[in-house]
C-alpha cells in the first residue's frame, strides 16, 4: 500500500541509502586497495602520480630492496619473531585450553565454578589492561626482555577455554563419554580418543583467535621488550616509521625510509592475518556472538 | 556464588553422579589455573599493592592516587580519552546498526556477501598496522584522498592532527578496522529474526524504514549493547594510535595524550611505579566493573547443565 502511496519519495530514499552505502563502501575499500598499490610506487611516483593506477614491477623490488636492507634485515628478524612469539604462544594455548574447558564442561570439581566465573570476567577485561600490572610483575621475578615475557602472557586466553567449555557443554554427549568410560577407557583416553577428536571445529576456532590476537598485540611487546632484536613486527613498525623523514623531518640520513617502503612493510606486517581473514569470515562471527547466543 | 547455589551443584553432582572423576578435573585445569593466576589474578593484585604503598613499600594510603589525579596531564588524557570515546561509540552504534540493516535488506544474495566482505577485511590490520596506513591517508601529500583533504582546508599534515581533530582521527581510525566485525554480527542476528514478523508487519502496510525502528532494532538491542560495553572497555585503553602518531609528528601529538600512555610515562620515564599502578588500577576498575555488569545481566553461563 505505502509503496503506492509514494512512490516518488520512496524511490528518494532508496537512493539515499544506496548513495550513502556506497560511500561507505568506498571508506572501507580505499585505504587497502591505495596501500596494496602503493608498494610498487617510487617515493616521487606515490606523491606525484595517479593514486590509484599500479607503479612499476621495477620500483616494487626497489622498496623490496630498501625494506630488507634495512639495518642490515631487520624486518626479516621482526618477522621471525613475530612468528616465533605467536606459534609458541599457539601450542601453549591449545595444550592449556583445550583441556581446561573440558574439565569444566564435562567434570565436577568444588573450585569450577569459581574458576568459570573468574575466567569469564577476564575474558571480558580488555588484555591492554592487564598489560603494565604484568610488566610490574615479571619485573620483580626478572624476567622481563625475555622471549617468555611475551609468550606466557600470550598464552593466557581466557575466551579460548570459554569457548572450548561451551563446546563441550554444547556438542558432546556426555553418554559418549560414559560409554567409553564402560569400555574400560581410562580418563586421559576419554579425553585424547573420544572428546579431543570430536573437538576439531573448536580447536582450530581458538587456534584462530590466538593467532590473529597476538599477531596484531602491539602494547605487551612493546612494553617487555627493550631492544629490537627482540621486536615483533608489530613494534617494528615503529622503528622504521621513527626513520621516515616524511613523518620524522630529523631521521633523514643514510638509514631513512621512503613511504611506498613503510607502506610494504604495512602490507607484509598484516598478510599472514589477511590471508587468515580471507577464508575465515564465519568464524569470527561465531565467535564474537558465543558470548550471547543464548536467548 | 552463595552457599545455597554451592549445596544445588553439590547435590546434583551427587544425584547424577560424576560425569569425571574430580581428580580428573583438577589435573585437566591445573595448567591453565597456574596460568590465570600468574597472569590475570596476581598481576591485579600486585597492581593493587604498589598503588597502595610508596617507592619503599611502605603503606601510601591514596597518596598515589592523589598525586596521580593532581597531575595536569591525567585531567587532559581523561577528556581525550571521552571525547574519543563519545564520537567513537556513537558512530559505532549508529553506523553499524544502520550498514547491518543495509547488507541485510540487499535481495542479491552475491552483493550482500561481497558487501559484508568489504566491511570485515579492514578488521586485519589491527594495532599498528591500521594506524601507519591512515597516517598515510592523513598525509595530504601522500594521501589518496588529497583532494578530499584539501577541499577541507588541510595543505599539510600538521594541520590534520591539530588537537582538536585528534579525537575523531581516531575514532575514524578504530571505525575503520573494528566496524566490520560487529556488521557482520548484527546481520547474523538480524538473519535470526523471523520471517513472520516481518512479513506480519509488511502486510500490515508497515515501510522498511518502519520495520527497521520497531521491529529490527529492538529485537538487536541486546547485542548492541554488547557491542557497546565491549566497545566502551577496550577504547579507555586507548595507546597504539595516539603513541605512533606522536611519533611520527615530532611530538604535536603529546606522548602523554591518554590514560594509558600517561601510566607508561609514569613507569618508564619517571620510574614511578607506584604512580603507574594506580592509573593502571583506575583503568582496570573500570574494565572490571563494565565486564561485571555485562556478566551479571548478560546470562552467558546460560549452558550449564
């Protein structure tokens, strides 16, 4: 009925909408597309040129060159320990979590309610909070500048075992379980043959999560760690920005950066969690609503 | 927990009879107990301990906190941090309830993907990332919206991060990377809603504007709100955005421009822990009491058996 009522004025606000979606669009998408171009840019040619047309096959190795010329490949260390800190903290993760949430789930024990209601008020703290109480402690104990400094705190991810325990509480049946028990499974066999590969799904979904997070942590590295040998790439990124005369007029010299240079190093600071981003759009969902799906 | 909430689990425990043995329990938490307490529960503590007490460990009472609350940057970090916290959260609600209802109503169903697509893929450049490749945009020199830049009266770079822009800076900056998840979730949840009502609605000559005001909305205000006290805790943490681009503007922006910054100021340029754990404690309760309200009315121990 409306539609016949006003045509005219609803066709306006069609358009509207459709207008002022588009601009969104175009904020979210430009930014990406300007950097992934930018990389095969000389330093005259970004300022210079058409923003959004490709550089050169030539000036992309060029900025290639400088990056990991850089402090005679620094990035390359950065890199390395970005992956070191984020797979380290990966298989701590998972050797904790995983059983945790089972045993909250599937066993009773006097202390497990405490432990879920704590462990959920922690997931919900954002983990920048925690970040100098920490230092301030493993400052007492020595072990700051470390490689574990970062890694053991990594490693706590409360939101994994939430996730893993509603899994478990959710998908397994807890008759499965007896009837392994029946069997003559003792509970570690429950556990490794009967509930770790029904697990699969939540396994790798935690494993996800871990990874983006602590790829992207910038306020922990950078608080533990003094010298750049022992930077992620994450706090690197500061390094070669601090060197962009661009950006920091006083670091012109032999060391300096270009843009399209600083704008590789974006891309390849962010691609493993890019790629990951690609094929996992589901998954983040799921998890981003396992907190309230319950109605 | 109360003690008859203690004695309900006890008793269905024994009527149902262990699922696992509690031996069994406690060897499955006991790594990620050690963890939860080295990492989430003494840390708060000790935290709570240094704001209490001096550079000697003797007690301080609010000393610290008095000295803290006194320092003319802490009244400055707090203004920033609201005033970013204002625009941000706005936009945020706003905005992703309004592009969630867009991506939803779109018919075709490779737009909608290609639409949520676009939204979500800014969210993996978080931290650092995000925060280089906007000083590039800022940059009219560089930017690829120069022209954009210029029309609003900005030559250089200087003039963008005036601080008076600097709030919304970031809140275009955090809305950029961080929009996209929360759009993808609102159209799952809008995706929830049964066809019926909305059907019900449009025979009864409702518009889509109208089903969107009484009936999508309403029905997502629990997960806006979610998105909200989510949202509201992680950006009073507020550090990597104004840390780099106070870097890379020669100190405009101060070193000291928010609460967390100003706590490592504390820690690592005047070597007064003390000072920094209650700035950190301050900024804690506050996490602490958002995630407690959230928790408490949230009901997300909802699965227990």
């Amino acid at each position: 009925m409306g539609a016949q009522r006003h045509p005219a004025g609803r066709d306006v606000g069609r358009g509207l909408v459709g207008l002022v979606t588009l601009l969104f669009v175009l904020f979210f998408v430009i930014p990406l597309v300007w950097l992934l171009l930018a990389t095969s840019k000389s330093a005259h040619g970004l300022i210079s040129g058409q923003p959004f047309l490709p550089g050169s096959f030539g000036d992309l190795t060029a900025n290639w060159d400088q990056l990991f010329g850089f402090q005679d490949g620094a990035v390359v260390t950065w890199v390395r320990n970005s992956v070191v800190y984020v797979v380290a903290a990966l298989a701590v993760t998972l050797v904790v979590s995983v059983p945790a949430g089972y045993a909250l789930a599937l066993t009773r024990f006097r202390l497990r309610r405490l432990l879920l209601v704590v462990t959920l008020v922690v997931m919900l703290v954002p983990n920048t909070a925690l970040v100098l109480p920490i230092f301030l402690e493993l400052n007492t104990v020595g072990l700051v500048g470390s490689a574990w400094s970062v890694i053991l705190p990594m490693s706590f991810f409360p939101f994994g075992v939430y996730l893993t325990y509603i899994y478990f509480s959710t998908s397994v049946p807890r008759d499965l379980l007896a009837a392994a028990r029946v069997d003559g499974c003792g509970e570690v066999q429950v556990f490794t043959r009967v509930a770790l590969p029904l697990a699969t799904p939540v396994v790798a979904l935690v494993a996800f999560f871990s990874f983006v997070q602590n790829w992207n942590n910038f306020f922990l590295p950078f608080v533990m760690l003094p010298s750049s040998d022992g930077y992620p790439i994450q706090v690197g990124l500061t390094s070669l920005l601090a060197s962009t005369p661009a950006f920091n007029p006083s670091s012109a010299g032999t060391q300096s950066v270009q843009l399209p240079t600083l704008a590789l190093a974006t891309v390849i600071s962010v691609l493993p969690v890019l790629v990951v981003f690609l094929f996992s759009q589901r998954f983040l969902v799921t998890g981003m609503t396992a907190g309230g799906t319950k109605e | 927990m109360t003690s008859s909430e203690a004695g309900r689990w006890a008793s269905t425990g024994r009527r149902r009879g262990p699922a696992g043995g509690s031996a069994t329990g406690y060897a499955f938490v006991s790594l990620y107990a050690v963890l939860l307490v080295a990492f989430g529960v003494l840390p708060a503590l000790y935290a709570v301990r240094l704001a209490f007490t001096d550079g000697d460990g003797a007690f301080a009472g609010f000393t610290n906190f008095s000295t803290v609350l006194s320092d003319f940057r802490f009244g400055s970090a707090v203004t920033h941090v609201a005033l970013y916290l204002a625009i941000w959260l706005v936009a945020l609600v706003v905005l992703v309830s309004f592009l969630a209802l867009v991506v939803h109503a779109v018919q075709v169903r490779w737009l909608s993907r290609v639409l949520r697509l676009v939204f979500y893929l800014p969210g993996a450049l978080a931290g650092a990332s995000s925060v280089l490749l906007w000083l590039f945009v800022l940059d009219p020199t560089a930017s690829p919206v120069s022209g954009l830049l210029h029309l609003l009266g900005f030559t250089s770079f200087v003039q963008v991060i005036t601080p008076a822009n600097l709030p919304p800076v970031f809140a275009v900056i955090a809305f950029w990377a961080g929009a996209g998840g929360w759009i993808v979730v609102m159209y799952g949840a809008l995706n929830g809603i049964s066809n019926e009502i909305v059907e019900a609605a449009r025979i009864d000559g409702a518009s889509a504007v109208q089903i969107a005001l009484r009936i999508q909305l309403p029905l997502l205000r629990k997960w806006i709100a979610y998105m909200g006290v989510l949202s509201l805790a992680a950006g009073t943490q507020l550090f990597v955005e104004p840390q780099l681009l106070s870097q890379a503007s020669n100190a405009v922006v101060p070193n000291d421009y928010s609460l967390n910054q100003l706590a490592y100021q504390y820690a690592f340029q005047q070597n007064d822990f003390n000072g920094a754990a209650a700035i950190s404690l301050l900024l804690l309760v506050v996490s602490l009491a958002l995630s407690a309200v959230f928790v408490t009315r949230g009901g997300l121990f909802e699965t227990e058996v």
